[in-house]
C-alpha cells in the first residue's frame, strides 16, 4: 500500500510540475486545440488529471486513517472515563 500511495503521489508532483512547463517556453506555441490555447489546454488537462489523483488518495488513504485515529482517540478516551470511576 506504501508503495501505490508513494506512486500516486509521485506522479501528481511530476504532473504538477509539468504544469510549469508554458512558462518557460515549452508547449506555450500559439497553437489552438478547439477554442483553447495549447498552453492553456495543456494545464487544464493536467490539472484536471491532479484534481482525480488527489480524490483518490484522499478517500484511499487520508480518509480511512482520520477514521482509524478517531477511532483510536474515543478508546482512549472510553479506558480514562472507566479507570475515573
């Protein structure tokens, strides 16, 4: 599961990096795919493709793990209010 979790992570970061590549002259021609420029399609794909991965890390990982702490921190809590008593 690291290693999947790593890899998705991985891939939005070099995904987001490419998102930089108009401003420095890569992709940034005056070339237009259907009503948009390229270099404006280009980071609208790829912000599109960033906005997927991290919904899925989240609910794969993020999510589950917040579930998990709570779950832990109300045990916690239920042991201190018995031994209270």
């Amino acid at each position: 599961m690291r290693r999947k979790h790593a890899l998705l992570m991985t891939v939005f970061f070099v995904l987001y990096l490419l998102t930089f590549l108009p401003n420095f002259g890569i992709m940034n021609d005056l070339k237009f795919i259907g009503f948009l420029p390229q270099s404006l399609a280009w980071v609208l794909l790829l912000n599109a493709i960033n906005t997927v991965i991290i919904f899925v890390v989240y609910f794969k990982f993020f999510k589950p793990f917040a579930q998990n702490v709570e779950k832990i921190s109300e045990d916690e809590e239920g042991s201190e209010r018995a031994l209270a008593r």
